[in-house]
C-alpha cells in the first residue's frame, strides 16, 4: 500500500500482549485483546498488575493455610 505524507492510516494497527516465558510449550499464549492506542496498552497493563497482585495474595494465603495444615497434620500424628 503506498501512501503519501500527510495521509492518515487506513486502518488502526493493533497488538497483542504475550508471556514471554510460558512453561515448555511454545505456543505463547495471547493474554490481551487486541490494543489499538497507547491508553489501551496502559489500561490493560493496570488490570494484568491488579490481577497479579490479587493472585499473588491469595497464593500467600492458600500457602499460610497449607502450612498450617501440614503443622496441624504432624501435631496429630505425633500424639498417635
């Protein structure tokens, strides 16, 4: 397609937020819709952080939780 200076695209490119590392499969998957405009990109960075950081604190708790189970685990088997 040419274009000439001054013309304006004819279509919006678009992107697609991948994970560069993703276990052993090299199909990477697509974790974005696709993202037209710089606010776009910034907008869905903010929801994958805020999502993030909510994992991140239920992983920490489901951990918690896990240890003290095992803690409560070996407490009962030991009195046995």
């Amino acid at each position: 397609m040419t274009m000439k200076k001054g013309d304006s695209l004819p279509f919006d490119p678009q992107v697609h937020i991948e994970l560069k590392r993703w276990g052993m499969n090299r199909d990477v998957p697509v974790i974005s819709p696709a993202l037209m405009s710089e606010a776009e990109i910034d907008e869905q960075i903010k929801f994958m952080k805020d999502d993030l950081d909510a994992v991140g604190k239920r992983a920490k708790a489901a951990l918690v939780r896990a240890k003290q189970r095992t803690i409560d685990l070996v407490k009962t088997r030991s009195t046995d």
